[in-house]
C-alpha cells in the first residue's frame, strides 16, 4: 500500500510538470470516455437494464404471423385474445392493450387525452399496483359495465392538483360519466403516451377477428420455458383456424420475449453500430495519448535510467508508468461524465414528445452508467499506458545514459508511434464512412418527404365526442362545416379533413375482395384505407395520374367512388393499364352493406402511416370521408403565398382556424396544431438523430487523427533536426524538406486509409437494413473519406513541414 501511494504522489506531480501534455491527454480521454458513456446509457436502457416490472423475464409479448405474407402483425383479434386466455395454461396472466383518443370532461373546459384500453388485469399482469385507490375488476371489463377509470401520475397531478381525494369521483369521459377508481405511481407508463386507462371489454367485445388491433401481454408461469408457451399456443391457433377460418386461415401465433416487440431488430442493430462507433473513437484517443506518451518518453529517458541504475526492476518502472497513465484517465473521467450528461440532453431533445420512446426505455446517468465510466477509465488507463511502460522498461541502461541528451528518436519507438497513426486513420476511416452513410441517408429521406410539397401545409386535429356524434351522419355533416369555414378564410387556398394525416398517422388497414378475382378465405389482399373530403388532392397539391377527384357532393355522401395508389393499382390489377384501372371495383369485407367501391382516380404514392421510408409504398385506397367518418379527425389546410415570390405561412393561419372551428362548435377539443414541415420531422426523426450522433463521432474522430498525425509529425521534426540540417547544409532547397515531412504524413495516412477501406467494407455490410437509397459500399462515401483523411494528413504535416525548412544547418549540426 506504501507503495502504491508512493506511486501516485509521484504521478499527481509528474502530471503537473507537463501541463501541457497533461492538457492535451485529458481531452482526448475525456472525449472517447463521454461518447462512450453517452452511448452506453442508451444500450443499457433499451437493450441491458431489467424493465421495471416484477420478474420482467417472464413477460413475453404474443402476436399474430400472417403465414402467407410472413408478417408478424403486432397485434391480435380482442376475440382470438380472450380464447387464447381461456384456453391456454402455460401463463399465469394473459392482458390485452390499446389505446384511443378520449375528451376528459370534468374542468373549466374538455381535455383530449390519449387513454390505454386495457383488460381488468393489465396491472396485475406488469406487476404494478395503483399508488392510490385500486386497479380494475373482471366485472368492469364487460359489455355494458359502468365507466371506470385509471388516471397517470402526470394527469392526476396537473388536472387535479394531486388530490388523494379525486379517487371515487366521477367524471365525463366522452361525455359519459366515469368513476375514477385509481391512480398510477409517478414512474408508470404503458406504453408510450397514455395519460389514462379505461377498460377494454366495454369497447372492443364487438370487434370483428378480422380487425386485429390489440397489443398482448402475458406472464409465463413459473417453470414455463418459452418453447413450451409456444408450442401450446400455436395448438390453440390451429384450433381456432378450424373453427373461425374465414378470419383465421392463414394466421398462426408467436410469443416473444417482451423487451423484443419493443426494440425491433433495426433498433438493436442501430443501437450495437452505435457503441462499436464509441469503442472506435476511444480506441482513437488511446492511439492518440499513447502517442503522447512515447514522444514524452524520449524526454525521460535519462529519469527512467537513472531509476534503474538505482536498483529499480522492470517491473517497477514498468508499474509506475502505467499508474500515471491510469491516474490520467481518471482525472479525464470527470470532464468525460460531463460531456456525457451533456451528450444525453442533446439525445433526449431529439426524440419529439409526439413521438416518444417508452419512459421506461429512457436514458439517464445513473449509477450503472457511472460506474461504467469508471471502468472504461481504469481499462483505457493501462490500454495506452501499457505499450510505452513497456517500451521504456525495456531500454539499455548504459546505451541510454550514453545518449542522454542526444535527438535520437529511436526506430522501434518511432515505427510503434506510426502504426498508432496508422490505427488511428484506419478507424476514422471506418467511422467516417458510417457517418457519411447515415447522413446521405437522411437526406435522401428529406428529399423524398411524403411525396408531396409540405411547405404551404398545415394539420391540425379535433375530436367529436358524445352522443351527437354518434353516427356517421352527424360527424360527416360536422366536419363538411368545419372545411367550409375554413375554406372561406383569407389565406387560406384549400382545405380537406380526413382520418389520417399523411406521415402523421391514422387512417384503418382492411381486407378487399376484388371483383372478378376471388381469394381464398383469409387470403384477400390487405390495403390502406383513408377517407377524405373533396378538395383534398388540391390540398395537397399531389396530381393525378389518371382519372378525377372526387365531386364536391361524392365528398359529401358516402358515395362507392375511390382514389387509389399506383401500388394498389399494380397489385391488385396486374399487368392493367392506369386506363384500364378505372372503373374496376372492390369492397371492404367487414362493410356488412356488400358495396362496391369503383375507382374513378389513380395518384402517386403518398406516405401515408409509414414512419421510415425505407419501407416498401403500401396499397393505398382513399374514399369519400362519410364512409369512414371517426371522432378522431384532422383538417389539412393549404396557405397562400403572402405577396409575390413570398413563402406560404403554415403557423399564420393556426388562430384563425382555431376560431373557424370553435364558431363551428366551441366543445370540440383541438390538438396536434403543427406545420407539415414538422410532421414530417417527427416522421424522419430517427435517421437525422441517426446522421447527428454518427456525424459527431466521425468529427470527434477526425480531430483526434488531427492531433496524431500533427503530434507525430511535430516530433519527428524535432528528432531529425540534425538529419534536416544536413540536407540542407548539402543542397536541399526549402521545397525539397517540405515534400519529405509532408510525405511522411501522407503515407502514414495512404497506410491508414488503405487498412480502413478494408475495414469499413466489412463493416458497413450489416447497415444494410437502416440505409434509405444509399448502397452500404457507396463509392462517393468511401472517396470522399479517405481523400479527406488524405487532405487532413497533409494539412496537419504542413505545420511542422514548415518549421523545418526553417531549421539553421549550423546550429543543427553544433547540437549533441
């Protein structure tokens, strides 16, 4: 123990001495210690910290696989879901999820809320029980139960002001009084946004099995391995295959972990390519400061000498050079926590509040990632401290005090201290490549929007609650009044309403059966299916490719008309001309009217309800708004240019729409107000997080390849100061060194690049999935990089080269 305090007293005034070397070392470390901590606490929260439910490994999620299509859809039948609940022994819990737009009545005025539709032992199921009051029981979780419901911490405390005594009161939940029987504990949320829950059953016992929109939790019982679960629901799938096959030919179950339906595969391999770029960016900083190290090493040569011919072992020396460089990278674990707290603001203030992660995959430093920190310090500490302790342990004694003092460089040393550069370049190279990549992606994203111009567009939403909005008719003669106020103000051009706002969500996925092509039961194709008033392709300002738009009085009437996709067109009429498409009919199999539908227009592919747009265009249908009205509706609104050449105003008009809807009615609830420019943000967040963060490691690569090839240079220069005044003292001209230094820049950096495009054509591979339009071997990726790594060699060399040409020859040759 003496010894070791020994020890770091020495290194704590060693460090002191060099200021500037200790400056320079810290930041590096500092640097690939906050990336890495910043990263890592994203990789804990979403792929290694238990989640904070009771025995978490034995939740699972199950779904239905359509086996044709091999598509896991996430969701399930609510009555596949009860037989699956009664008929299965393998969990202990079975509870199905989802959620609704909801009017909380109650205050000074109506509130929009977004509620979670649960099953009575959802609760029970997670392991989590109210903090106040109680969860809900069996019986409330049936046709014609009286309204009961759960309130969110969040909710509880900025409606009610946190008062324990709401529990029992009764409020007005879209317009029929409900009981409030519980509130939930501050952390909880399930699973994204949901303010509140209500039960499911009131709501959903009627549902088709055709409709599959329930998310499902379940928790295996003790002793139940995963395989078993399995295999015991997939015979209760084939069971109600045969006895339901109209709605179940075709779909068989999958149980999961339930941490997997959470993170998607993208998401694990987004979040691993991110901690393997944050590895590369400290191994970069090790390279760097071992760099450091060496170069000091030279200048201490005579110390360590003079140490040993004292009687110090190998290992001494070697032990109290490796504890100054650990002492070094726990001084740097302070300022690298702090960038990490710092990184970890700047993600969380990427990811939109409309478009949240789970709150219990969020972010933060805690003491896992401390402790963390501390552990990538120690390992960082003896990764770039353990070449150069070694190195300089080794030395000849006598040979060393013989050459104290001389400018010597020593070729091992310095061939070591090149190939740390050439590391260096290589996984910069690597890095900046992913980079590249990501942010080409993202931009291809940007250009290609929802294909239409979202500028001049603004969307805002409002909901129709109550028994006067109960049927189609009223809510289609409601929202024909709104679009026509609206249209009447000045600046406005166009107004539509529809269920879904393209990119933003909404609109309902459906079976069609296509006439003169039947399917089998189960197998008719799938399609996208929006309704919309007239007026809405001017809106938009999308253009036909064949056909018309809708009339003012088919946009009015629940009229058998549609606008279709150029997908739906090429997928559910192959090899037909857009002439020939029109004109052709299908019908929505649960419309129990059996009406046909006829196309009379065909358009461009628009985003509809797709997040990333690397996905594949979806069957598109669109019809008249009354044959699909909801009480959840959104009012696109097209502005006008303000002057001539002026630009279109989205945020000018939001009052005035505000007030064309209260003249309309004063209780229906607004919300969502936000330009089209920022819904499609919200929908392309993840690539621009994604293109950010990659673009900043790449950065924070490039200046530490930088610093090492400037700092590698530097000191050659130095050590070859006899060597540069000989040249020069025999004829070389200033040009003539210039050329020499620079070129041993560029060479290290032509070996580095070379190693890296090797490495980056490798690794790039498995990013295939993520890339939106752009080839993971893109050539213009891989040339930029490595001719901007080349071009900052040569620039970080030029300093130095330039020095030497000033080197006096005789004043280099009187030197030792």
């Amino acid at each position: 123990m003496d010894t070791l305090l020994q020890d770091l007293r020495f290194s704590l005034r060693s460090l002191r001495r060099s200021p500037g070397f200790t400056m320079v070392a810290a930041l590096c470390l500092a640097l690939g210690i906050g990336v890495n901590a910043t990263v890592y606490s994203i990789v804990d929260a979403i792929l290694l910290r238990p989640l904070p439910f009771a025995e978490p490994e034995r939740l699972v999620a199950l779904t239905q696989v359509d086996v044709e299509r091999g598509r896991n859809t996430e969701s399930v039948a609510y009555a596949n879901f009860v037989d699956w609940r009664e008929r299965s022994r393998s969990f202990e819990q079975m509870a199905g999820f989802d959620n609704r737009s909801m009017t909380l009545g109650g205050g000074e005025e109506p509130e929009r809320i977004v509620a979670g539709l649960v099953s009575w032992n959802l609760f029970a199921t997670l392991g989590v029980q109210p903090a106040l009051g109680r969860g809900f029981r069996a019986d409330e979780d049936r046709p014609g139960a009286p309204g009961v419901i759960v309130l969110g911490d969040e909710l509880w405390r900025r409606r009610y002001g946190a008062d324990p005594s709401v529990v029992g009161h009764v409020v007005q939940v879209n317009g029929a009084p409900y009981t409030i029987v519980g509130v939930m504990p501050r952390e909880f949320r399930f699973v994204n946004r949901e303010e509140a829950w209500t039960p499911i059953g009131p709501v959903q016992h009627a549902s088709p099995r055709t409709s599959r929109e329930l998310g499902v939790v379940a928790r295996l019982r003790p002793g139940v391995s995963l395989a078993r679960a399995r295999g015991e629901l997939a015979a209760v799938a084939r069971q109600l295959e045969a006895e339901h096959p109209a709605a179940n030919r075709g779909w068989a179950s999958h149980v999961r972990p339930f941490r997997d339906s959470i993170v998607s595969g993208d998401t694990d391999l987004v979040v691993w390519t991110m901690m393997g770029a944050v590895t590369f960016v400290l191994l970069i900083a090790c390279a760097n400061v071992a760099n450091l190290q060496l170069s000091r090493g030279v200048s201490r040569a005579r110390e360590i000498a003079l140490r040993a011919a004292l009687g110090a072992g190998r290992g001494r020396i070697a032990r109290q050079l490796l504890t100054e460089s650990i002492v070094l990278a726990l001084l740097s674990a302070p300022m690298g926590v702090a960038l990490a707290w710092w990184g970890m603001d700047l993600v969380a203030s990427a990811v939109p509040q409309q478009d949240p992660i789970p709150t219990y995959l969020q972010w933060r430093l805690d003491g896992r990632v401390l402790l963390y920190a501390v552990v990538v310090s120690l390992l960082t500490g003896v990764l770039f401290g353990l070449a150069p302790a070694l190195q300089a342990s080794r030395r000849d004694l006598q040979r060393t005090l013989r050459e104290a003092g001389a400018r010597g460089a020593g070729g091992g040393r310095q061939r070591l201290r090149g190939a740390l550069v050439v590391a260096e370049v290589a996984l910069s190279l690597v890095l900046l490549v992913g980079a590249s990549l990501f942010v080409r992606s993202f931009l291809n994203a940007q250009r290609v929007g929802g294909g239409f111009d979202t500028r001049p567009l603004m969307t805002i939403r409002f909901y129709m609650f109550g028994e006067r909005y109960g049927t189609d008719g009223a809510r289609a003669r409601r929202v024909d009044d709104v679009v026509r106020r609206v249209e009447a103000l000045p600046g406005v051009a166009a107004a539509t309403a529809s269920n879904q706002v393209p990119l933003g969500g909404g609109g309902d996925v459906v079976r069609v059966a296509v006439e003169g092509r039947p399917a089998p039961a189960g197998q008719e194709p799938t399609l996208f299916f929006s309704g919309v008033t007239a007026h809405w392709l001017r809106t938009l300002g999308v253009p036909l490719a064949a056909g018309r738009d809708f009339t003012d009085a088919e946009g009015r009437d629940s009229s058998g008309v549609a606008i279709v996709n150029r997908t739906m067109a090429r997928q559910l009429w192959p090899g037909a001309g857009p002439a020939e498409v029109l004109g052709r009919r299908f019908r929505v199999l649960r419309d129990r009217s059996g009406q046909w539908i006829t196309v009379v227009g065909i358009v461009p592919d628009i985003a509809d309800d797709q997040k990333l747009p690397g996905v594949e265009p979806t069957p598109s249908a669109y019809v008249p708004y009354p044959y699909v009205s909801t009480r959840s509706t959104a009012l696109i609104v097209r502005v006008r240019a303000s002057g001539a050449g002026g630009a279109a105003d989205p945020a000018s008009v939001a009052p005035a729409v505000r007030e064309a809807l209260r003249a309309s009615d004063p209780t229906l609830p607004v919300f969502d107000v936000m330009s089209m420019d920022e819904v499609r943000a919200i929908s392309y967040w993840s690539y621009q997080l994604f293109s950010w963060t990659f673009g900043i490691f790449g950065g924070v690569a490039l200046f530490l390849a930088l610093i090492g090839v400037y700092g590698v240079i530097s000191y050659g220069v130095s050590q070859r100061r006899r060597e540069i005044g000989v040249r020069i003292a025999l004829g070389a001209r200033g040009r003539d060194v210039l050329r020499l230094v620079v070129g041993h820049g560029v060479g290290l950096a032509l070996a580095g690049v070379g190693l890296g495009l090797l490495g980056a054509l490798g690794v790039t591979r498995v990013l295939t999935s993520i890339l939106y339009r752009v080839s993971p071997s893109d050539p213009l990726s891989f040339a930029g990089t490595a001719l901007a790594l080349i071009a900052t060699a040569a620039a970080a060399s030029y300093a130095p080269a330039r020095r030497a040409t000033r080197v006096d020859p005789m004043v280099a040759l009187r030197e030792d």
